[in-house]
C-alpha cells in the first residue's frame, strides 16, 4: 500500500526532513532497502549504516537526523514509528467473508457472514464466530467455542471446547487451546486422572505463536489477559494467569497455578514453577528458571553462558565440590583467626 | 451428572459427616465452589480457607474434618478421592459411533461399528480402530497404524506408519507419533541419513499432551509402557523406554535409547541425554539435564534458581573463574600449612 | 529391498568376508538381528556383542573383523556403510502420483504430475509442487510457496506463504514454517506489532523434525541452507540463518537474526540468544545457553548436571554467595599476605 512521505510524516506525527511527494511502497534494512522502501534506525550504534542507505527515508530519532543522508521521518520512538508505517504499507490481509465448501460448520454454530473460513476448517456446536474473523485452513474448533471480532486463527489451530477468545487476537499455525491441563492423583503407584473442567479465556490483541500451548483450567480457568503476546513452543498450564501485556519469548513456561503480572517480560526459555505469583513489570531474562514468588518490580536472571568445553568442564567439576570448597574457606578463616587473633571482616554466615 | 453425597461416600469409600440426601453436581475450587459443588482440602496448610467455603461438601482428611463447617467426605487420600468423585460428576465424553461423512478412510482400514471418526480424519491402510475410540477432527493415522479399545485420539494429531497404541489412551491435539528419529552418519562434511525402521509402541491407560513428540525407532521400537503420562511439548526421541507409570512434566525430553525406570517422576524442562539407564522410582526435579544413568530410586535435581540480576550477574563471573578460585584457595591453605606446620583438616581432593 | 551380500560389497564399496550369495531383506541390531538381517558394529566398545550375533552380516570397520563369527562387510566407516546400506534395503517410499480428491488445489497452483497429494491437503495460490513431492495428509501450503523436486512434507505441516522449500527435503508432521517472527515495538506499556514481511527460504537435502517452528523474517527472510537437519520441537527464530550441514538436536533454538557457521553440531536443549553470529565447525553440547558470538571451531559447553537432591541443594545454596565466598577468599590471601608478606602466586584477580 503506498504512501508519500508527506502522507507517512503527517499521519504518524514525523517531522519530515526531504521531499513530502516521494512516494514509498515496503519497507528494507538499511543496508539492502530499495529506493521505494522505506527504513529506519532505531539503535544509534548502527548509525554508521546510514550513509550507504539507498532507502527513499529513514525513520530516526532526532540525535541521528544530520547523519542521515536521504530523507528522514524523525520520531522520538522511531522503533515504534516503525511499526506503525510498516503496518500501514503492509497491513494485514482482510477476512474474505465466505465458508469454504470443504469446511465442516455444526448446524448450530453461529458464524458471522464477514468472517471467512479456510478450507477443511472445523467449526463446532453452538460456536461462535464474529465479524471479520479467519478461521486458517484445517484449523479445528470445538464445541462452544468463542472467537471475537477480527480475531485470526491459524491453519491447523486447535481450540477445544469452551474456550473464548476475544477479539483482534493472532493465533499462529499449530497452537493448541484448551487441551486438558496435566493432574493426577497418586493412586497406589499409579496415576488417576482429574477431570480439567475450567476452560481458556483469553482476552483482546493476544498473540499465540505457532505449536504454543495453553492447557484449560482444572477447576477455574486458564486466563491470558489483554494484550499478552506468546511466541512459539511456549507451554502455559491450567489455571495459570498470564497479566496484560505481559510478553514471552519462545520455549518458556509457566506451570499450574501461577500468576504472572502485566507488563512482564519473560526471555526466550525461561520456566516458572508451579503457584507463584510474580508481580508487575518483572523482566526475566533468558533461560532462567524461577521457584519463587516475585513481588518487586525489576530484571532476574539465571543462566551460565556457555563457555569453551575444558573452560567449562573445570568450573562445572568445581561447581559439584562448591559446598565442600566453602567449607573449606570458613576453615582457613578460622586457622587465620587464631594466627592472628582477629575475626576477618567479611565473615558472614 | 448429578449424585447424592450419600451415593458419593458409598461409591468411593468416604465417611460422610452431613446430609446424605444432598445433591452435587460439579466441582468447584473451596474458595468459589457454589453449593450445588464438592469441593477438596488436599493440603492441610489451604485449612484457613475451610471457613469461607459455600460448597455442599468438601473431600478432606480425617485431620481436617472438624475444621470443615459445611458436610465433609473424609478420606484417608482427599486427592484421590477428589479425583474420582470429579471423575464421576464430569465423566469422559462416550464416543458417539460413526464415521463423519468427511473423514478418509482407506477401504483396507477396520473400523470399529462403535468407534467415532471426527470430521476429517484421515485413516491409513490396513489400520485398526478398536471398538469406542475416537479419533479427532483432522487427525491423521498413517499405515498399520493400530488404536486400542476406548482410546482418544485428539484433533490434529499424527501417528505414522505403523505405530501402536493400546487401550484407554488420550492422546491430546498436535501430537506426533512414529514420526522418523533423528539419525545421520557424518560424511565427508555431510549427513547420510539412516532410515528409521523401528516404530513406537504405547501400552494402556497413557495420555500425551498437547505438540508432544514421539520417535519411531532407528532398528527397534520407541516403548511407552502402560500408564505413563506425558505433558505437553515432551520430546521422547528414537529407542528410547518410558516405564510403567512414569509422569513427565511439560517440555521434558529423553534422548536416543535412554530407558526411563516404572513410577519415575519427571519435572518439567528435565532433559536426559543419549544411552542412559535411568531406574525405577527415581524423581528429577524441573529443569535439570541428566547426563548419567542413575541407579537408585531417590530425587536428583540440577537447576539454579533465578535471582535478581544484579546478584545474579556477580555470582556468574564468580563461576566462570571457579576453577581458578578453587585452586588459590589451595594455595592458601598451603601457606596456612607452612605457617602452622599442620595439614588441614578439610584437605580432600 | 533384497539384495546378496556381494552386491552390497560392491555397492558400496565394502571388503566382503563371507559367502556373496546370501540374500539379506533388511537391519538388524546386533543384538536381536535375524538371519537374514545386516546389523553393523561401529563402537569397538561394544565389540563383545559380536559372538552373540545371528545376523548374515556385520558391516564393521578393520579393526573388528577378526572378531566377528559371521559374515563381514569391512568399510573404513563402517556407521556411513551401515548408513547406505540401510537405505538400500529400505529405500523411502516414492511418491505415487496423483491428488486425493479431497485435496484442495488452488486453480492457479503448479502441481507436478509426478506429485502426490494426499487427503485433505491444502495448497494455495501460485504455489509450485515439483516432480515427485510429496504432500502429507492435512497439510497446509499458503500462497506463493515452491516445494522442491522430490520433497517430502509430512502431515499437517503448515507451509505460510512465500515460503520456499528446495529440493529433497523432509518434512516432519506438524512443522510450521513461515509463521510470523516475534516482533513488537513498546508502545506505553502496550506492543505494536511490527508487520514480519520477510520470508523462509530453505535449501535442498534439509531435514526438519515435528512440531518445529521456523519463523519468517521481519525484512528479510530466514534462511536454512542446503544439508541443514533440525530434530523435533526446535525453534528458529525471524532473520536467524543457519548454515549448511548445521544439525541441531531436539529443543535447541536460535533466536533473531543469530547467524550459525556450517558443519555446526548444536546440542539438544542449546538455546542462541539474538544477533549472534557463530562460525563455521562449532560444536555446542546439550543444553548450553550461548550468549555470546563464537569465531573459534571447538567445543563449548554449558550445562550442570543433576546431582543428588542433597548434594545439588547444598552445591546451589553456596552459588547463591559465590561472589561473597570470593570476597572473603580474595581477604583471607591478604590476610596470609599480611602474615608472610609475600604477595600469593595465584593473585590474578
């Protein structure tokens, strides 16, 4: 979809440096974007970049426009800036209102006449479908199921039976809402298992990335709030809450019962155990794993970068003696004490 | 399906303390439970919240009961006896027999007069659907492929070639079964693949969440014995063995030819590495790597809790020099030694 | 596929020792191969295995076959031998040409003749199959896609559009390739979506296993080279490109636009953060997080291994003070300093 760049500067709210009539139809890297694309610079590290731009503009933040040496769209977010011209020249395709003869629509279901259903889609009972929505091709709805206006759900999703999505909502290829949450009983060496009679509830502008999983609520539900966005391969368990616009990276997960704030970011990997609570604005970065509740607002961490192997394998044989070693440290404390009749300062614990 | 508490206590065993002829017919947590709900007390720390509850009756311990100011159904195991008595309110959907007029089934296939083939479902030659299973909407069983009596096979879900699974099963969405294991031999800079012949074999009463995968063998079969449970996003890759009644959590994995023990218990992130002999009842707390075979029954556990990033990052460049540090503490317990002219007592390695 | 001894021999450039006219049907292990089974010994370790065997013959390499008691297929590496051989006697199956009927072909679709197509497969717009593809049962190829000469693509693997595949490929049941990476922009504590308008571009002879992800890129596209073989459950993040013969274990991940070298080996679990670049001959083991760019070839490890609960708590407990335990070591050697006044040998720090 193409714009001037007087029309972009002029609807984004971009101070325009350069000629209002020139006319942009993508977007492109610095280094590769095409004389009709536009392109931007968020981080001023790469400033460098800019001077063999062939873009038609970039969109920068006002401490990188004399370094630009095409026209500039100048922002104070100019990443955000980004996005929303980005989402202009390239917006999301709109729902082509129509049921595919090949999908399977229960006589029951209520399905809007601007929503447009894929090939060998599956619909259930007393579903409903709103205004505008997709239904990707093979994906599979349950009975009783809710999906809200303008909402997209991808080819091959599965959401089973009670769940309600809410509207505006992307669920990418393969993810699965609703399926059982993971409880049994011990029973005498073997597992009964407990019935999960909660559902999925998940708000408005949610994003679920491709193969993620949301399981259904044991007894309540499962409930994603306004605004979360979930890459791909995350797992999120029964009766978990995930707080507005809460973010999480790819391979993470929550576990049964937990709490997660609004705003939260959560690195690519990062595991939460079962029936905590974690406050808002909470960033945890990468690979962590967390066993406790957080309350306090700021970043945690917890990985060990990889280091080359023999670097590696020694702390690691260390790491196993790690008590016996401490242990062996208050003991040289104490054998300097008596030497020199003093307690040493750092002395602790 | 509605029950008296007097029907409840009788069918599973529990002393009733109140009304008998009081009817329940769902679950509820003990905080939102309505009346017409059973709730549990499993956890005698949850006890304060006995006081508020508006549930018909709670599952409790014989500990508990005078606490409980509404009827109470005391068992020695309230959360076994919830189990069943959930089980028993929200009993299992029956396969509703037939085949959808959508599904593909090849004329060599044998299909059950009682089992319930969803809406494109697609079933190879010369498979096997036993009597009341079901298979979902979109799934899609492979060649020789064989279901056991009652077993569930969600939507979505892909078993190849071959595979066998027993009776009573609950497969859950977008899993996949007998897909190849994952083996090459170098050459020359390069990979020859080696098929992968063996198939997987998956006994009664096991249930498979939600993306989770499951190898075929290299030569021989990929084995899930009887009443293992498996979470969502599990990898199981090629030869491996899971004993009887072993429970994985979320984001598990077993590498190639691992044999897992009966009644182990797995948390969730927990990976084991190739080859590896793992016994009976041994418990792995979340998120380790195991890297050895582990004989005795017991817990093992292998992650490091998140901390607040700050301390976090001190602790890790600390690590990364562990070796070193373990070696100038050598080196002052030795010019302790030169001073006092005694060994000390902690020297051991 | 059957074939004598001799003609494998001389196939595949073994030195037979034993009788050339003995048809063998297919593999074996070592173990529990039949008589008219091959098996193959590739680890001298496991060498006492021979004497059991009633396999027609063991490919193995010089070193072993004095100790073998039956037939021989001497190859310098004999697991590659074992490789080709393997596939000879169970060759993958050919496409059968045609379209199920319940397929769904857009009209302006390229489908090879040579092409199969199975139940409920779904192809859209502008897309190319070429000879001999094969198209699984439920999957879902969107517009624009180009699937290569002789590809296989599993069952319900969605296909996003755009996306090219090269040729003999293999695709695992419920991969989704093209899916949008995981963009988003701060915007007052909410997120704007950045519009992913790059693509997936993936070579030939690549090997993707189930239920992994690959994502598109933002502005340009994600790219697998040629020989690139992903395990199940991996995730490749918008702009990452992996090298050519790269293999990575199951779980591993790489996230945005992180560059991985050719001929990598990446351990299952191993996670990249983003904008990384690694070299080319880098081995990461299992379960390691790499957080920081690799040039060197070599080995690089990152993982603890479990331990017993006990001893892991204990080792953990002391990590959580490791920066303080190095304090207090860093005084103690001033203190000795002190007392001898000689400075440590190992003060490096």
């Amino acid at each position: 979809m193409a714009a001037t760049l007087g029309q972009l500067a002029a609807q984004f709210g971009c101070e325009l440096v350069g000629d209002a009539g020139v006319v942009v139809k993508r977007v492109g890297t610095l280094g590769s974007a095409a004389p009709d694309a536009v392109t931007f610079l968020a981080n001023s590290s790469y400033r460098a970049q800019l001077k063999h731009t062939r873009a038609a503009a970039v969109i920068l933040a006002p401490r990188d426009r004399d370094a630009c040496p095409v026209a500039c769209l100048v922002h104070a977010e100019p990443y955000l800036a980004y996005a929303r011209i980005a989402t202009s020249l390239h917006p999301p395709a709109s729902a082509v209102p129509g049921v595919h003869m090949s999908a399977v629509v229960a006589a029951s279901a209520r399905v809007s006449p601007s929503a447009q259903l894929d090939a060998h889609a599956v619909v259930g009972s007393d579903s409903t479908i709103a205004a505008d929505a997709v239904v990707g091709a093979g994906a599979v709805l349950g009975a009783n199921v809710s999906i809200g206006k303008g909402t997209r759900i991808g080819a091959r999703v599965a959401v089973l039976d009670g769940v309600r999505i809410g509207a505006r909502c992307i669920v990418h290829p393969g993810a699965v809402i609703g399926a059982d949450g993971f409880g049994f009983a011990p029973d005498s060496g073997k597992w009964q298992k407990i019935p999960q009679v909660g559902s999925v509830i998940i708000g408005d502008d949610v994003e679920i990335g491709a193969n993620t999983t949301i399981d259904r609520g044991a007894i309540e539900d499962t409930v994603i709030e306004d605004g979360v966005k979930l890459d791909n391969l995350v797992q999120i368990a029964h009766n978990a809450r995930i707080g507005a616009h809460t973010i999480m990276a790819a391979m993470s997960g929550v576990a049964g019962s937990t709490k997660v704030g609004k705003r939260c970011m959560i690195g690519g990997g990062t595991v939460m155990i079962n029936s905590l609570t974690i406050g808002d604005d909470v960033t945890i970065t990468f690979r962590s794993i967390v066993t406790r509740s957080i309350e306090e607002p700021g970043t945690y961490s917890g990985h060990l970068p990889a280091e080359e192997a023999g670097l590696w394998r020694k702390n690691a044989a260390r790491f196993r003696k790690l008590d016996a070693l401490a242990d062996r440290l208050i003991e040289a404390e104490r054998a300097l004490e008596r030497i020199t009749g003093s307690k040493s300062k750092n002395k602790d614990d």
